[in-house]
C-alpha cells in the first residue's frame, strides 16, 4: 500500500487535514526535483538546500503546520489531565461514585488522545523522511535535500518532544482511581512469581496503544532515583497528590521538567564459539523437550553495577529490576568489580567462586535473606557458573541494548504480575561496538513474569490491541546470537523469522529510522571519499532529538490567547484601581467642601478648596487623610498591575513560565491587608 492512502487509512478522518499533504509534496517533486541544479563549488555528499525552490518553501509550511497542532493537542491533553485531576480531588471532599466516573471518563478520553498524538507523530516523521528520500532518488545531478533537512526534522518539536510525561500521569490517574474503587491502599504481597519469564514481540506503532491498555490494570515503576515515584502504600489521595504536582512540573506546554520514565539496559551473554555454542545449543535442545536450558547473563539497569543472573530469571522484572541489587532471589548474584580484573570474564568467574563460598558457608546475611533452601539454589547457580567458566572457553558473544521500561501489577489479578518492554532493541558483537556493526531488533519485546498466563484477561485485550505476537520458547539472548554470528551456529531457531507473524509495517518507528538514515550517511560518506579521494567531506556528528530551546522557537509556540490572557489580568487590576481611585476623590472633595458643624456659618469656605486637609473640623481632616491614603494604594498597585504584565509578556516571549512570574502571591496579599485596613479606618471615622 502507497504511503499517502495509508495515512488516509490510518489517521482519524477528523484531523486529516493536520497531518503533512504527502500526496502534494509527492507531486511537487515531479516538479521541482528535474530542475534542481547543485551550486557551484557543491560536491556530492556536501548537500544542498534549494533555498529558493518552490519546493523548500512547501516543507517548511508543512513542517510548521504539523508542529502547530502536535502543541495544541499537547495542551488539550495537558488540560483533560487536569480536568481528571480535579475530579479525583473532589472525591476527598464530596464522595459518591460521580466524581469517580468522571475522572475514569476523562482519563480514556486522555489514553485515546494520547494513542492519537503518538500515531500523528509515527506518520508524519515517516512521511517528511519518505518525501526527502524521493527527492533525494528523482535528482539525477547531486542535489541532496536528507542531508540538511533531517537534522532539521530530527529537532523539530513534534519528532523531539516526549510523550513520557503523560503517560506517567495517565498512569497516576488510573491507580488513583483503583485506590478510590477498592477504598484502600494495595496491599504489599510477597511476590511469588515463576522462574521463567515469557517474552512477546510487539510491533512499534502498537506500544502506545499497548502501553496505554496496560496502565488501566498495571502500575509504572520509576528508577529509584526519579521523582514521583508511585508506591505500593499509597492511598488515592496520596496518588492524586502526585499527579498534581506532575502536572505542576510540566507546565502548560510539558516543557518544564524532563520526564523519562525508561532506563537504558545492557545484557551481555557469554558462550564458547570453539565448543559449538553449548548454551545456544542447550537452549534449541530445551525447546525441543530435550534437555535443561543452561545459560546466564550479566544486565545492567540503571545505575552502574552488574549483576549475573540466569537466562531470562522471573526476578530481572520483579526483585532485581534495577542495579546494583540486593540479594533478593537465589539466581541471582552481583558482579564484583575490583580494578586488578580488566576482563568481565576474570569477574565473572571470581564473582561466582565468592558466591559459593558464602552460600556454602551460609552466611548470616544469606540466610535471612533466603533461608537453607534459598542458600541451596543460590550454591547451585554460583557452582554452575564457576564450572562453566572452568569448564569452557567462554567469550562475550552478544551484547544486547535497550530502552526498558518497567510495570507491576496493581490488581487483585496481577498483583503477583511484573513486566518489562524493552524498546529500540539492538544486538551488538561486543560492547560499545562500532555503529555499523550493530543489527536493530525491528520489534519491541514484553518480558513478562507471572503465573496463569494464559487465562490472563489484559493479555487477550493486548493481542487484540496491540498486534502482539507470541513466539513459542523465544529468547532474545539466542536470537542475538543467530543474528550476529549466523554463519557460525549449527542451526537457527524456529522462531528466528519471526516478522513473518507481523503484517509487516514499512517502517519500525522513529528511532529505527533515525539509526537507518546515520548508517546510510555514513556509508555515501565512504563512498564519496573514495570516489574524490578528498578529505574535505567530515562526518558529521550525530543529532540528539532534543528540541532547542531558542528564542524563535519559543515565539513560535507562543499562542495570542497567552497574551489576551495576560492583558485581561492587567484590566481587571485597572478596573478595580480605578474605581477605588474614583471613591477615594470624591471623598476627598467632600473633606474639603463640607458643611461646617451646627451653630456656625453654613457657607463654604472657598480658600479651602487650595488646601489639602480641612482643618476647621477633626473629623474632615481625618476623611481627608482617609481618602488620600486610597488614591495612594490606587496609583501603587496601577503600577503594580501594568509592570506585572511586562515581565509576563516578556517570560512569554522567552517561554520562561516561573512561579514568581505568573503565580505571586505578594501584590494581592498586600493589597487585600490595603482593604482592611481601609474597612478598619472607616470603621474607626464614623465612630469619630
């Protein structure tokens, strides 16, 4: 299917007109592309940026047009968050199953929109990288527009912008409303999980969706050292409390505060090539219903800090889910790292040797931890360790890199339930291997740990959402290995096409794409060296995807209605001033032209009208200082008004949003004691 009719058929027919004209960027190509001619002095590779095609001025519109409405829906989920939020917070104070059914309304309005926001983002990225690939394939003269314009689509404000920030509140949204539902806190259970884990393939464009299903019933578990850190204590107030604050954090625009809810995981696997590859083989044997899967990894979540575990442990998603760890299950123990030992091997084997000396001496510490039984596992997977490092020339044979993102159950079904989806998957030789010799895993993978599986009820609805897609005995540490050395193992595994489950999508998703396109620059860069022999060609360096925070980018997300907001605040202040102004002359007037008291001429005086204060009556007097004192606070805070909107203005033109800017405290404070002092005067003249 043609890139353009699968836009038509992919996105919501309400915003179609939103998303980039594909179809007109395609025919204006046929259009611009024969007539683009390279600079002087350009040579291939160098690129070119037709400044003055017809064709430029196209792409930046559309470019514009899109980020445009990636912001506004930006906003609309922003404020549909905090619509829930209130609605949670009105249960602490009136009750009743209202508030509750509103907010859980509000919040699958907000998980749609957001499945909406990351679609929108999927295929316009794709489409602005298919059009500049067309152009780049229709001109025959060296004229190339990828080399400029995707750095330029890279920093762009929708391809740049996280979505983490809401799905953390969407997150916090729905376990506040099982607290609410349930009446309690969830309870703290012992985790009795299986010691296996089962690992599904999801197609990219499916995670958010995915995603989004899972947090209804499941909970985000952050790193530990992130803020806003949902725990398993926590009550519904205590929840929507956190959500408030992390709405506070990301401001109108969730801007504010990065917000990264995935830590960056490595595994590394060891094998013996000279032996035959016995794990990888242990494993095919084990799928085959001969044999036991032997096999351990060393992972690092997180902070620094190994640990080696068994191949695909239950307590890599449960206990162990982050490191450095603690002792908290027998197939498991940390990697010791002492600077003599300049090999992993070396540790690895002085780890394990450690290991079994403390199991088998049942130290204090172990035997609180696990017990004799647990002492017992933890020798046995220390000795196989050791004995396989004796036993076999073992070396690293696949690394494997991801970004992993970590749930646990918040139900009374999947309590006992823990996960994690390991996104923009990449398999390399060694670690910190070169760039070109890594080979992208095209899928995300869900690792998951529980019992009973099969029944699970959030399971059907992922297949049924999410397109996912379940590989009998799949492993990724032995898909790695095929992967990267497939003409040195004896055999692939069954599962190792495993794409051909998936309608196949065209592209895998931004981040693969991204990978794609720096293999591709990097390869017509040696090839243009090679072809000129000229050195002047450097390669360029890589583009993070983070949106500059420049001033012309902020005056492009500035909105009029930021502005009318902050002038309407100025008029209101200026209403009030100038109506307290108005009182405060008039009053003076009288102080000065009042009739004297009872017994006395009854006609003004008219040099008194020349002075500031009648004196000729206390009481006058005091009026006067009265109403002056007001025509004071009046000017002051007419300043104060009119001074507050340029600092406003100007945080707005900066994309600055400070509390002491937009949030003070101080002007109304004063100006409220101002009033009652006031109201306490008059009080006071009237009983003189």
């Amino acid at each position: 299917m043609k890139f353009g009719k699968q836009i038509k058929r992919l996105a919501d027919p309400a915003i179609l007109n939103h998303y980039l004209a594909y179809d007109v960027l395609k025919k204006a190509i046929n259009v611009v592309a024969p007539n683009a001619q390279p600079k002087e002095g350009d040579t291939l590779g160098t690129g070119a940026q037709p400044t003055e095609s017809r064709f430029y001025e196209l792409l930046q519109h559309e470019m514009g047009k899109v980020n445009r409405f990636f912001q506004l829906q930006l906003r609309t989920l922003l404020d549909k968050f905090r619509e829930a939020q209130r609605a949670l917070q009105s249960i602490q104070k009136i009750g009743g199953a209202e508030p509750l059914a509103r907010a859980n309304k509000l919040l699958e309005e907000a998980a749609d929109g957001l499945v909406e926001l990351d679609k929108f983002r999927y295929l316009n990225f794709t489409g602005f990288r298919k059009i500049a690939k067309k152009f780049d394939k229709s001109t025959k003269s060296g004229v190339t527009l990828s080399s400029w314009f995707m750095p330029q689509l890279k920093r762009a404000f929708f391809a740049a912008h996280r979505l983490d920030g809401l799905l953390l509140s969407l997150s916090l949204g729905y376990a506040a409303v099982r607290r609410f539902q349930s009446g309690k806190c969830s309870d703290a259970v012992p985790l009795t999980m299986p010691p296996r884990t089962m690992t599904f393939c999801l197609a990219p464009m499916g995670r958010m969706r995915s995603l989004c299903t899972l947090v209804k019933t499941f909970q985000l578990v952050l790193p530990p050292q992130q803020g806003h850190v949902a725990s398993e204590g926590m009550s519904g107030e205590e929840l929507s409390s956190e959500l408030q604050k992390l709405l506070y954090a990301l401001g109108t625009e969730g801007l504010h505060v990065p917000c990264r809810i995935a830590t960056q995981m490595t595994a590394e696997y060891f094998d013996s090539p000279t032996d035959g590859f016995p794990f990888y083989q242990s494993h095919l044997q084990a799928c085959a219903g001969e044999g036991q899967t032997l096999g351990f990894r060393v992972r690092q979540t997180g902070e620094r800090g190994d640990v080696v575990e068994m191949d695909a442990a239950g307590s890599s998603v449960g206990l162990n889910a982050f490191t450095p760890v603690q002792l908290g299950s027998p197939d498991a123990f940390p990697l010791e790292a002492t600077p003599e030992m300049a090999s992993s091997l070396e540790r690895l084997k002085a780890s394990a040797e450690a290991t079994l000396k403390k199991a088998e001496a049942k130290e204090a510490s172990l035997m609180m931890a696990f017990g004799e039984p647990g002492c017992r596992e933890l020798a046995t997977f220390a000795s196989q360790v050791a004995g396989a490092c004796a036993s076999y020339r073992l070396e690293s044979v696949a690394t494997i890199g991801a970004s992993r993102l970590l749930l646990r159950g918040d139900t009374l079904e999947t309590r006992n339930v823990r996960m994690a989806m390991d996104e923009e998957v990449q398999f390399a030789r060694a670690p910190g291997g070169q760039v070109s010799d890594a080979v992208d895993f095209p899928y995300c993978m869900l690792e998951v740990s529980g019992e009973n599986l099969g029944a699970a009820k959030w399971l059907d609805e992922l297949r049924g959402d999410a397109v996912l897609r379940e590989a009998p005995g799949f492993n990724v540490g032995v898909q790695a290995v095929a992967a990267l050395r497939k003409d040195d193992v004896p055999s692939l595994p069954h599962w190792y096409h495993v794409e051909d489950s998936f309608d196949k999508p065209e592209e895998f998703g931004p981040a693969l794409q991204r990978r794609a396109d720096e293999y591709q620059a990097q390869e017509a860069r040696e090839e243009a060296r090679q072809r000129t022999g000229s050195e002047r060609i450097q390669a360029l360096p890589a583009v993070e995807p983070q949106a500059p925070e420049t001033s012309e980018q902020a005056e492009m997300m500035l909105q009029p209605k930021d502005l009318l907001a902050s002038e309407r605040t100025m008029l209101e202040w200026m209403h009030t001033v100038f109506a307290l102004a108005i009182i405060a002359i008039g009053l003076w007037r009288y102080s000065l032209t009042g009739e004297l008291p009872r017994g006395k001429a009854s006609t003004p005086s008219d040099g008194l009208r020349q002075q500031f204060f009648n004196s000729s009556s206390f009481s006058r007097m005091l009026l006067g200082i009265y109403s002056l004192f007001l025509v004071l606070v009046a000017i002051c805070f007419g300043w104060y008004a009119v001074i507050t909107h340029l600092q406003r203005i100007k945080a707005l033109m900066k994309n600055e949003q400070k509390d002491r800017i937009f949030n003070r405290r101080t002007g109304p404070t004063v100006f409220a004691g101002c009033m009652a002092l006031a109201l306490v005067a008059h009080l006071g003249l009237q009983l003189a």
